[in-house]
C-alpha cells in the first residue's frame, strides 16, 4: 500500500509540473501572438521596452554606482602589499680604509645586505577633511539626477516617434483599404465593360479602360501594403519588439481626431516644470554651480590620517619562510596634513573659468525661454494650418467621391463613358490621398504640439 501511494504522489508530481510548465508555455506564446496596443498602451510599452529606454537605464545604475563610489573616497581605505625580491647582484657601497686601519684616503668595497629578501605591509587610513570631497558627494547627487533628465528625456524622444509612426500605420491602412474598395469597384466595372462589348454594347475602349483602371490600382494596392509593413515594422523596432513578431492597433483615427487639442484664448501655455529641456538646463547649472564650489574648494587645507604594518625577512636561502628566519615588525600611525600657498594665479584661473561657465549656462536659460515660446507658437500655428487643410480636404474627398459615384451611375446607365469615369476616379483617389496626408498631418502637429507645451 506504501509503494502505491508513493507512485501515486510521483505521479501527481509530475501532473503539476507538466501543468506549470504548460501554463508558462502557453502564456509565452500568448504574448507573443497576442501583442494588441492601443496608442496609450504603446506609448506605455515603449517607455518600458524601447531600445534606447533599456539603454538609458543602464546608464542610470552606472550613474547610482557612481554614486556610491563618491561616497567611499571618505570612507576607511585598507590595503594588503607583499614583496619577495631575488637580489641577483647586491649593490656595493665604498666605505673609507682608515675605518678597518687602512690608509687614508683610501676605500674598501662591501655589499649590504641578503639574496633574498620579502615583507608585508597592511595600510589603513581614513580621509578627515577634504572640500572638494564634499563638494564631490554632492555633484555624484546631481549627476544621476542629470540621468534621470536624460531618462525623460529618451522617453519622450521615444514617445514622439512611436505616435507618428502609429498615426503612420493608421493613415497607411486606411488608405489600402480605400484602395481595395475601388479596386473591387473597379473589377466590377471591368467585367460589366467586357461583358457590354461582348454583346456589341460597348466598344473595346471602354473594356481597355476599366482593364487599365484594374491594373493600376493593383499596383497601388502592392505598394500600399509594402508601406504598411515598412511601418509596422518600424513601429515595432520604437516598441522594442521583434520585427516578425505581429502586432494588432486598436485606436482608431476617428477617436484620435477627437483628441486633437482645441486652441482658444491662453489655455495652453508652456510649463517649465514639465518641459524637459529647459529642467536638464536646470540641473546642468546646479552641476556647474558645484564645480564652482569644487575650484574654490582647492584653497582649503586636507587632512588624512593613516595606520601602518608591516613585517620584514632576509635570508641567503630562497626560502625566507622557513620557521628558523627571523622576520621583523614594523609600524606608524601619523597624519598627513596639506595647504596649498601658492600658485601663479592657476587656481584663481580654474575659479574663473567655472564661473563664466555658469554664466554661459544662465545665458542658455534665458535663450532657452525664448526659443520655447517660439516653438509653442510656430507650433500653435502649424496646427492651425494643419486643422485648416484637414477640414478642406475633408470636405474635397467628400465632394470628390459623390462627383464619382453619379459617374459611376451615370456610366452603368450609358451616359457616361469609361474615360470620364477613370477621370473622376483618379480625381476621387487623389482627393483620398490628400486627405490621408492632412489627417497625419494634424496628428503630427497635435504631437509637436504637445511636446512645446511641455505635455507630451
């Protein structure tokens, strides 16, 4: 009964485990088929997954090393060192002869010292007082907070590019299956034509021209599709994905027109605390601020303490470590104190030089402010125009399809010819295209947008 039940709890064992790595399987794959974005779900992905976000990262945990790293330069430092030397040819030294009896005037050579020789020394010491150590742990601050500026910086760099590829996709697709539905128009028309000349109806010339008509928006059709994928696939690389891994949008253009920002009055204006340009400026001029300090900090004394050990051995034989060899200790405790006196005016130079470097910063500032407002207004502006040919192309696509579609009656009925109505179709198509370009156009210009205002 024992044996059965342990086979019993094997068995499950291997159920559960069988079960897990199948439900782990089948969730990979699920991710992996079922990769569905809304425009915010993309955004949101890629300030997560895309490449350069991941890069921007590790340079954010190398900016916290560095960090750390301030820190510990006045923290205790402890060191180990050993020697063992092989003195091939002792050094000679000429001492006077009268000090053995010899003649003055007179030298005798003699060699100091073993073949062998080997010591070990433990150091310590501990940093008291240092300015530009202080002014250092807080520049290390400031510099991964620079990181972190170039963090947004890359995410909104990133979301910018991932929304215009993703009106690109919409505006692609939506113009293929214009395409396609002319095309399948098209096609009806051409087998209408043909069966017409067929019963001596028509004549071949309007069979020819609903034929040329197929062909071209076939080849429409092809490159259509080839855009599609060029843009799916470079919106797949801004999320960090596989390229041959398939993607599904849900947002629709309909609903993202909506979003489009309303102008009126100054409702919109630029916030500096949200605009990440003008906050890297901001953190750059707390960083030279700091090697101001840092410069400054050059005239004030440093003081270190310091603990020696050691010990040392000598020996004419190779093994110095042999138990008879004698080794001798050795150690000191001490202070080491520095002030720096003078020097030809380079300090006060590098002081200098800091200082205009801030200046030049609190310059950029000002020209940064101005640049700003610039931008939102050339932006307002831009969008302005793009809302203006949006709803003029709106209006001419409209216009130009009911124009096709009585061509298109009239056509079925006689009264018009093939050649009118391939006119008025390519009129209808080309009025289609400009209206897919206005509405990227306002969407793009809704982001640019956006990003001046400091709310992208």
């Amino acid at each position: 009964m024992k044996m059965i039940k342990t086979k019993y709890m094997k068995y499950s064992l291997w159920i559960v485990l069988i079960g897990l790595v199948s439900t782990g399987f089948g969730q990979n794959v699920r991710t992996r088929q079922n990769l569905t974005f809304s425009l915010e779900e993309a955004v949101a992905y890629a300030e997560q997954h895309a490449y350069e976000v991941v890069s921007a990262g590790y340079e954010m945990q190398q900016a916290k090393k560095k960090v750390w790293e301030t820190i510990a330069m006045g923290l205790p430092q402890v060191n180990v060192a050993a020697n063992y030397n092989d003195n091939l040819e002792l050094p000679t030294a000429l001492l006077p002869a009268e000090m053995m009896g010899g003649a003055k005037g007179e030298y005798f050579e003699v060699q100091f010292g073993q073949q062998y020789t080997a010591d070990a020394t433990i150091s310590a010491s501990q940093l008291i007082f240092d300015g530009t150590y202080l002014v250092g742990l807080k520049a290390s601050k400031v510099f991964y907070k620079l990181s972190e500026d170039k963090m947004e910086k890359v995410k909104q760099v990133i979301r910018e590019g991932v929304m215009q590829a993703y009106f690109f996709v919409l505006t692609a697709e939506e113009n293929e299956k214009t395409l396609q539905e002319n095309l399948a128009t098209s096609k009806k028309t051409y087998e209408e034509a043909k069966a017409y000349f067929e019963e001596g109806l028509r004549e071949d010339t309007d069979a020819d021209q609903a034929k040329l008509a197929v062909t071209n928006l076939e080849q429409k059709v092809e490159e259509a599709k080839r855009g599609i994928n060029a843009a799916r696939m470079t919106l797949k690389y801004l999320l960090g994905i596989n390229v041959d891994i398939p993607i599904i949008l849900n947002s629709k253009l309909e609903d993202l027109l909506n979003d489009v920002a309303l102008l009126g009055g100054n409702k919109y204006e630029v916030k500096l605390e949200n605009h990440i340009d003008y906050r890297i400026l901001e953190t750059q001029r707390e960083a030279q601020k700091l090697l101001v300090k840092k410069e400054q900090s050059m005239y004030l004394p440093k003081l270190s303490a310091f603990y020696r050990y050691g010990k040392n051995a000598a020996s004419n034989e190779w093994n110095v470590f042999e138990s008879g060899n004698k080794w001798f200790s050795s150690s000191m405790i001490g202070l080491k104190f520095s002030l720096p006196i003078f020097s030809s005016g380079m300090r006060h130079s590098k002081v200098q030089q800091q200082k205009l470097g801030l200046e030049l910063l609190e310059h950029k500032m000002s020209q940064k402010l101005q640049e700003m407002q610039k931008q939102k207004r050339l932006a307002e502006n831009d969008l302005k125009t793009a809302r203006a040919n949006y709803l003029t192309s709106q209006k001419g696509r409209r216009l130009a399809k009911k124009i096709y579609e009585k061509t298109k009656l009239k056509y079925t009925e006689g009264v018009s010819n093939s050649f009118e109505l391939m006119q008025n179709e390519q009129q209808y198509l080309k009025a289609h295209g400009t209206y897919i370009s206005a509405v990227l156009q306002l969407l793009n210009a809704n982001v640019a947008y956006k990003k001046a205002i400091g709310e992208l």
